[in-house]
C-alpha cells in the first residue's frame, strides 16, 4: 500500500495541473488570438497588420477602431500628473508554463493567481507575459530593442475596461535578469515542444524601477485589436543584452522575427505622465 500511494498522488497532481491549464487558456485565448497561422507581420504576405481587419469580421477593430495601440508617447502630447509613489501591484509567485505561440513567446501563470495591479480602486489579475522585438510603443519616436506585455483582467464581467497592460521597454546593455531564467526553456522549444512547465514564477522578479509612467487608453495590439485595454507603459527604459534578444526572436516563426505592429494614429486620445516629478526628464 506504501508504494501505491506515490503513484495515486503523481496522478492527481497531473489532474489538477491539467484543468488548471486548460481553463487559463480559455481565460487567454479570449483576450488574444493564439493561432499564429491567423495573421502574420509581413507586409506583403496578405496577413500582416494593414490586412488584419479585412481578414475577419471579428477583427474590424484593427481597420476601423479609434482607440487602437501602440502609440508614440510624444512629451509634446503628455498630460503631466504630479503623484508620488509607484503603482499599485501585488504580484506572488504562481505555476506557470513558457508557450511558443508562433508569433511570440508567452510566459503563462496557471491557477490565475500570480497576484494583480490596482487601477482607479479595480483590481486586474495578472494572466500571461509575452515580449515584441523591436518595440511596439516609441517615446518621442524612438523604437527600442524591445518590449514586454503583462496582461492582466479584471473578474467582474460587467466591467466594461477589463483588460489592464502593463508595458516595460528595453534597450541594448546588459542581460535582462528575468529572461536569463527563461531563456534555456524557450531556445530549447521546437515545432514540436510547442509549451514548457516552468514550475513556480515569481512575477516580482520582472524589474520595472522608476516611478513615472504612461497611462492612455488602447487596445490589444493583435488581433482581434479589442479597444478599452487601459495600458501603463513604465517610463525607466531597462536594460537586454543583443543575445537574449536574438534568442526570442528565433524562437518564434519566421515571420514574427519582427514581431510589431506598426504605430498607431493617437486620435485626440489624452496620454498622462504620471510621477512624483513627472516634468523630469530623467527616468
């Protein structure tokens, strides 16, 4: 009987894992479009961003919506807000798994419940991470090496804004401290290890420093483009070494090597820089 009892636990644990798995994908897959066969980045494929609100009827947004991202954080355009202290976040180490998604790599907690950032008194739940080489957003219109999204939700389902984005953008220097714990994992995936069981993630350990940020409101920055995504993209622009940036790229399929989508019209949208002295111009 002792030596049954291991089995029966292994068993069990795989149980839980699974419907974990599973229903985060669900909670996913209804943000943003995981089938890389769907749309690409080329620009002369048929499929890549200018075509992607033609190719379905779902994704009209990406061609007729007003409120679309990325945008160019122009100090031009920014309302400065004086307030101290940083955002409001509590993240706590969680299961998750690393996902090939074709047109980028994902970092996926499971049991949705890696913590959350709270915004105007809602609270938004923590979902996945996923990185965009070079990077989506510009300040002043300048694109850097690269940027990562965390992708949070709200649990009540008649809010109308449900999905917040936190945005961080890297430049050239040193190795980024938290992709070094990935990067094994993701170069090591192919065509066939599509995903990878990463154990626990500590999303504290994503660095973000500074207490300036960009807030606007946007949306989803792939298909299908869903408007009222409230996005904070941090001001203090970190660091990436070109290797580590070489190594998401190849990862994914050949034509997400370039994996953002263009810049988008800003139209009349307010875009505020919040800070303890935002009119500083050091991070």
């Amino acid at each position: 009987m002792k030596h049954q009892s291991k089995p029966i636990f292994v068993s069990a644990f795989l149980i839980i894992f699974a419907v974990l798995f599973l229903s985060h994908s669900a909670s996913v897959s209804a943000q943003e479009v995981e089938d890389e066969r769907e749309f690409d980045y080329l620009e002369k494929s048929g499929k890549g961003p200018k075509h992607w609100g033609d190719l379905k009827q779902e994704w009209a947004a990406c061609k007729n919506g007003d409120l679309q991202s990325p945008i160019d954080m122009s100090s031009l355009r920014v309302k400065v807000i004086k307030k101290s202290g940083e955002m409001k976040k509590r993240y706590k180490p969680c299961h998750a798994v690393v996902k090939n998604r074709g047109h980028d790599i994902s970092l996926q907690w499971l049991d949705n419940d890696a913590g959350s950032i709270k915004i105007n008194g809602t609270e938004y739940f923590l979902q996945q991470a996923h990185w965009h080489s070079p990077s989506e957003h510009t300040i002043n219109g300048r694109r850097y090496a690269l940027e990562l999204h965390m992708v949070h939700q709200s649990k009540d389902p008649n809010l109308k804004n449900n999905l917040a984005v936190v945005g961080l953008l890297y430049k050239f220097g040193a190795p980024d401290s938290f992709i070094s714990k990935l990067i094994s994992n993701i170069t090591s995936m192919n065509d066939h290890v599509q995903e990878r069981y990463m154990g626990v993630i500590d999303p504290s350990a994503i660095k973000m420093g500074g207490k300036k940020y960009y807030r606007y409101m946007g949306s989803l920055t792939v298909p299908p483009c869903t408007e009222g995504v409230i996005w904070t993209m941090n001001k203090k622009v970190r660091t990436v070494s070109r290797d580590q940036v070489r190594a998401l790229r190849i990862a994914v399929h050949d034509y997400a090597e370039a994996n953002a989508r263009p810049v988008q019209p800003l139209n009349r949208r307010e875009v505020e820089l919040y800070g303890p002295n935002p009119g500083d111009v050091s991070n």
